[in-house]
C-alpha cells in the first residue's frame, strides 16, 4: 500500500468502528494532535477519539496527497447526525507502513448551498 492508501484505510476504519485494522495501520510510538488533544499518544487515541464516530452521519475524504517525505494530507468533510457539517485537514506521517503521526487542524461549518 501506498502511504496515501494507508492514510485512507485509517480514516476509513474509524468511520466503519474497525478498531482492528486501525490497529494494524498505527504504529505502537504514535502521536495525535489537534486543537482539542495536545500530542496524545496512542492508548489515549484508541480510548478518547477512536469511538467517536458514532456522532456522524456521513464522512468523505475529498482529496489525499502526498506530502514532504513521508507525509500524507487529507482534506475530508463530514456531517454531524445534528445535519451540521464541516471539513478539516489532516496531515500524517507514514513510516515502514504505519502511520506514526497525525495533526488535525480542524477547519469551519460548510455552509449549505
């Protein structure tokens, strides 16, 4: 799999709740960060962000890049089961076919149009 192609499949098992391949696709010395959790490790992730999920509706990455080195950006929108809907940005790192490092920067409300 391609670093980009990792990246997706994370995101993908969070939306699904398959913490088993979550599992498999993050590495043991990860690190999270967004404007809400400052360098989380691993465990705090799995316990605190991974079962968040079920407040969504629907999730979808609009686009996945490469980034410098080993980095990834995703840029997805979701929408809440509220009907309320944003986008954010994440950019992680892969290294030997894990991800061992994301940052959220959590962008604003999309507005219907």
């Amino acid at each position: 799999m391609t670093n980009v192609e990792i990246v997706r499949a994370c995101l993908e098992s969070y939306v699904a709740q398959d913490r088993a391949t979550a599992e498999r696709l993050i590495a043991q010395d990860y690190t999270f960060t967004s404007p809400q959790d400052d360098h989380i490790d691993r465990a705090a992730f799995f316990e605190r962000c991974f079962p968040t999920a079920d407040r969504l509706r629907t999730q979808r990455i609009l686009d996945a890049v490469p980034a410098a080195a080993d980095g990834v950006f995703v840029i997805y929108e979701y929408e809440l089961k509220t009907g309320e809907r944003y986008r954010n940005v994440e950019l992680s790192t892969v290294r030997d076919g894990r991800i061992t490092e994301t940052q959220v920067f959590f962008g604003g409300r999309v507005d219907e149009r």
